[in-house]
C-alpha cells in the first residue's frame, strides 16, 4: 500500500499553473519528451536506466527545445508485459536523476500512478503529475495533487482491450469518472489535461478511432495531450518496429493537432518540433 502524503504540505501550485499556462499560449501545440529511466520501456527500455546516460538524454531534449520533459520510473508498456514495481524502486531510479534532470531549463512532469512517487518528485522541484491510470488507481493522487496545488494530466486507460466497445464512448465514461474524483478532491478544473492514453487499453484500430474522433473530447473543455509515438499501431498500418515508427508517430500527431491537442508527448523531439512548425507555418497562410 502507497503512504498516504499529507494533505497538509504547502501548496506549491502557483509554479505549475504557470508552467501549464505558458504550454498552452504557444502558437503549435507544446512537445513533451519522453525520458525514461527503465530497463523495460516498449521502446528506449534500459537506454537510460543509468543516470548519466539519463541526464545527457534530458540535455540533449533541452538543445532540441523540448518543452517539457515527463520522466517515468516504471514501464507502463501499452500494451501487455509491463512489469509492475513497488514505490520504492521507482524512488531508487529516480533519486540518482531527478535533481539533475529538474536543474536543466525547462520544467519537468512525473510519469507515475503512485502517489508516493509523485510526492516525491513534487518535492525535488517537479511542477506537473501524469497519472497513466487518471487518478483512478491511488487514492491518495488527487488529495496529493489538491493540495500540491500543481497540474495533472488524466489518461484513459483499460486493464484489457476490448474490441467490441465503442472506446470513444468509454473514454468518456472514464474521463466523467476521474474528474469527479478531481472535484471532490478539490482540484482546479483548469489545472486538468486529458490525455485519450493511445495504446492503452485499446486495439489498434481503437488507438486509431481515437485519435480520429478526438474533437468529441472537446466536450469537457479542457485541453488535450496526445501520446502517439512509436505506438504499435503505426506497425497495424505500416509493419515496423518501434524505432522505425518515426514518420508515422509524425502523421499521428500532426493528426492530433489539427483536432485541437494542445501537448504532444514524443520520444523525438526535434523531429516534431520540426514538423508542427511547419504545418503551422503553413495553416498560418491560408
């Protein structure tokens, strides 16, 4: 069982609202890197478990103009094999980085499910949580982010695919679900992202039918992360392995930021830089 963190820590939300706010004045939608410090990601597993390869990684982000960085210390692999840790090994794998990684010059997210991990990060200077299980799986989550005052992206998960359900309609059902938790916490509704969590709980043809239906989710009025990099998906289209799903991670997001996602989460950061300022650029003439 995850300790409860006390709801009584000062609020240190001021900083992540403001992070928030600045990700989403910019005139593209904001890029996320991914960082992952495990052995077993579905695609980077074990590339910067140790922490010197970590932090050149997170440099190297920061010189490719990264607007955040989300690290996890647990895989949550969208599909089937993630290895479930304790609280305390994901601390082990943050602790030799986590300093290093917050110190650069952008600001940081903690990918994690548990709320003692992430009052952890919160307190090395982390300023946004993202919950893969849309504080639905820790009960302490939405007390910790409450009173951390700080942002919180919701994802859309599922323990198994199911293909017979309209994953839109669940979707929704779900995001109902986290952001009454959200309320009764007493979390800001304009501290909330919604993330649709493709690849997670879904068929590739759901990931799919996600992102193209994504606009229904404009119904909650809040803005939307898209996570669609080297997802298997890409491999259901055009037969690939993860690291040769670059061009269509690119087709993914550029997709989901013409239906209204304001994040983008991606292990390739100068390449969708790159490519959203482009089609900015040339949306902008019309």
């Amino acid at each position: 069982m995850n300790a409860s963190p006390s709801p009584s820590v000062p609020p240190a939300g001021s900083a992540g609202a403001d992070v928030l706010r600045t990700l989403l004045e910019r005139p593209v939608p904001a890029v996320m890197g991914v960082l992952n410090v495990t052995p077993d990601s579905f695609s980077d597993g074990g590339r910067f478990i140790a922490p010197e390869r970590a932090l050149a990684r997170a440099r190297a982000m920061v010189a490719d103009g990264v607007d955040i960085i989300d690290i996890g210390a647990e895989s949550t692999r969208p599909y089937t094999g993630a290895q479930p840790v304790t609280a305390a090994d994901e601390l082990a794998r943050l602790k030799p980085v986590l300093a290093g990684v917050v110190a650069l010059s952008v600001p940081v997210s903690i990918d994690s499910m548990k709320a003692e991990v992430a009052a952890f990060a919160l307190d090395q200077g982390v300023a946004v949580v993202n919950d893969v299980w849309g504080l639905q799986r820790d009960a302490a989550m939405a007390p910790l982010v409450a009173a951390r005052g700080v942002p919180v992206i919701v994802m859309h998960n599922r323990d198994t695919a199911d293909p017979s359900i309209d994953i839109v309609t669940d979707m929704k059902t779900f995001f109902l679900r986290s952001l009454d938790i959200a309320a009764k916490a007493g979390i800001a509704r304009e501290k909330i992202v919604l993330d649709p969590g493709i690849g997670f709980g879904k068929t590739a043809e759901q990931s799919m039918i996600a992102l193209a239906r994504l606009r229904e989710l404009d119904m909650f009025g809040l803005p939307i992360l898209v996570g669609a990099s080297r997802k298997r998906f890409i491999a259901s289209v055009s037969p690939s392995e993860p690291k040769e799903r670059l061009a269509g991670s690119l087709a993914a997001h550029l997709i989901a930021a013409q239906r209204g996602a304001r994040i983008i989460r991606t292990h390739d950061v100068a390449e969708t830089l790159q490519a959203l300022r482009v089609a900015h650029a040339i949306e902008s003439k019309q």
